[in-house]
C-alpha cells in the first residue's frame, strides 16, 4: 500500500476510535493493530500521539470546514447564502457522529494550544466567511460577536439534543436540522437590514 494511502488508513481509524473512545483510552499500539501494522511501524508514519492527534483533527476537519465555507456562499444573497450554511453545520452536527464526537472532546478537554491551532489552520477561514456575510445581512455594528453568538446557538443546540425530546411540550422537529434552521432564520430576520419579506 501506497504510503498515503497507509496515512489515511491510520488517520481513519484513529478517528473513529477516538471518537468513540476518547484520546486517552486509545494507545499507539492499538491503532496500530486497528490498521494492521506494529507499533514501531505507526512511529514512521506519525512520531508521537499528539502528533496522530493533530493530524486525525485537521484530516478530519479541514475537509469539513471548506465544505462548510463552500456552503456559506452558495446561495443568490447573503439571506440565502446563510441559510444554507446554517443548514450545512446543523446537518454535519447531527448526522456526521465521528466528527461531531471529536469536535465536541476538543471543546471539552480545552487543550488551549490544539485549539488555537485548529482555529488558526482549519476553522478560520469559515467563520470569517460567516463574519462576512452577518456584516451584510444583520443590521449589527459588531458581526465577529453576532458570528460567535449564531455559532454557539447552532453548537449550543446540538450539545442540548439528547435532553430535548424529554421536555415537556417538545416535538421531533425540534431537533430536526432543516426546522431549526428555519426557526434560526426567522430569528434573524427580525434583525436583518432589509424587512423581512412574508413567504
């Protein structure tokens, strides 16, 4: 097998087990035995876990996060352009469990280093297009913390999931990507620069 091809193996199975697992429950050696080499082998490929780590997270995510910034601007107008971005990452968040599992252990383990280097080498670019584009449509005078404040409530719903259909009064959609992201919209119009057209 190709060395790139072998690369990605182990980035794919290191993934899915620290996903499900979490960083500290996973050796070297048991990836290793996941991807069907020798520890002393997986040392070629990556020199250490932190290493493994960062690359698992950025092979993971860089893809991800160009998709989501491809998502924010395919759309006739800004209105349209963040629907469909918000629409993107809600989806992601719900049905994409290995990346969502890891995105969520980062923000929880609070490595301040990884994530200054995730936001720097991954998440950067995607949340400036988002910045952008509730410049053009919000009538804000600070877009970076209505950017900040639409991702934490897209985030913040997803974390919330599991105790939703407990509550009282709650319906499935409520949970439903293409729902929220509608409901997301209509909240947002309220402060868009242009009256909201009735639809």
């Amino acid at each position: 097998m190709a060395a790139t091809n072998m690369r990605e193996k182990i980035l794919v199975a290191a993934a899915q087990l620290f996903a499900a697992e979490g960083y500290s429950a996973v050796s070297m050696r048991r990836i290793a035995t996941a991807v069907g080499m020798t520890q002393a082998n997986l040392y070629y490929y990556f020199k250490n876990k932190e290493e493994l780590i960062r690359s698992v997270l950025t092979f993971v995510f860089s893809g991800r996060s160009r998709s989501l910034a491809a998502a924010l601007e395919s759309g006739a107008d800004a209105r349209q352009c963040l629907e469909n971005g918000i629409s993107w990452l809600l989806t992601l968040l719900f049905e994409d469990s290995v990346s969502t599992k890891l995105f969520f252990r980062e923000l929880l383990t609070d490595d301040r280093d990884r994530l200054q280097f995730l936001t720097e080498n991954v998440f950067q670019d995607a949340f400036d297009s988002l910045v952008r584009l509730l410049d053009a449509y919000l009538d804000t005078p600070d877009p970076v913390h209505a950017a900040i404040f639409l991702t934490s409530t897209v985030i913040g719903h997803r974390q919330f999931a599991g105790i939703v259909s407990h509550l009282h009064g709650a319906k499935p959609e409520h949970v439903a990507p293409q729902a929220v992201t509608r409901h997301l919209m209509q909240q947002l119009r309220r402060f868009a620069r242009q009256p909201a057209v009735s639809s």
